[in-house]
C-alpha cells in the first residue's frame, strides 16, 4: 500500500508553528476560561468595572472566593485593577479580552 508523501506539508506547517513553550502558555490561558465562575467574573467585567464585594453579591460567593478567582484571572493577565481610596474596582485587561469573549460567545449562538 502506498501512502501519501506529507514532507512538504509537514515542512510548511512545522516552519509556522510556534515554540513548545509559547503553545504551553496558550495552552494554560485558554485553561482559564475552562471555569464557569471565572467566566461569570469575565462577563460581569465585560459589562462594566466592579469591585469584589458587588461580584461577589451578583454571584452569590464569598469575596474571599471571588478574590482567589480574580487573582487567577489577573496572573493570566485577563483583568486589571485600579484602587479609588480603599476600594479596587477590577476591569478586563484589554480590548483583546473582549474579543475573546465576544467571539465565544459569537461561536457557540451559531
């Protein structure tokens, strides 16, 4: 049986992929998204700033739950925080976040 010669496709698609560890990082980014309170926390943030006792009343948690997952999400460089005396009001990073959002959310209404 015969088979098909790949070497010039895999050459192509080899030449273009990224490094193991630029894969690894995307990989953990798109684990973030892989927990439904992170993504509550994402579309709440989509929609306007808050800080952590709002999102923690609007998804019924404790702060202390909401912060754990609000420091996940800022590791992984998704939101940002500013302080306005003893309050931090967290936001989505940037724009790039919101596409992120808005095209899942575009993907799965499909």
């Amino acid at each position: 049986m015969k088979t098909h010669d790949h070497s010039k496709l895999l050459s192509d698609v080899s030449g273009q992929m990224p490094a193991d560890e630029v894969l690894a990082e995307l990989s953990e980014l798109f684990s973030v998204f892989g927990d439904s309170t992170r993504i509550k926390i994402l579309w709440a943030l989509f929609e306007r700033e808050m800080c952590v006792c709002a999102i923690a009343e609007l998804l019924k948690m404790t702060q202390s739950a909401i912060s754990h997952q609000l420091k996940l999400l800022r590791h992984a460089k998704l939101v940002s925080s500013r302080r306005e005396g003893k309050t931090v009001y967290y936001f989505l990073a940037d724009d790039h976040v919101r596409s992120i959002i808005g095209q899942g959310m575009e993907h799965i209404s499909e």
